[in-house]
C-alpha cells in the first residue's frame, strides 16, 4: 500500500487526484458505512428494474 502511494506521489497531476478522490471515498465509508450500504443497495435495485423495463 505505501509503494502504490509512493508512486502517486511520483505521478503527481491527475494521480494526485485519484489519491485525494480516494481518500475521500474511504472517510466517507468510515462514517457513513451502513446508510451507504442502503443507498447501495437502493440503487441495484433502481438498476435492476430499469434491466428487467428493457
């Protein structure tokens, strides 16, 4: 895991990006771990509907 950062850190411009978008999915996971998992589960189903509408 550090090595992946250490090369993101290398590549920095759009990989230093990803990292700061990365860091904030995993916050928002710690925090909000359970309503996430409703929501998610929320949208599959969305998902699942507008397959069997098709």
């Amino acid at each position: 895991m550090v090595e992946i950062m250490q090369i993101l850190l290398m590549n920095t411009g759009v990989s230093s990006v990803v990292l700061l978008f990365l860091l904030f999915l995993s916050k928002r996971k710690i925090s909000k771990s359970k309503d996430e998992r409703v929501y998610l589960s929320k949208d599959m189903m969305k998902i699942k509907e507008e397959i069997s509408e098709d």
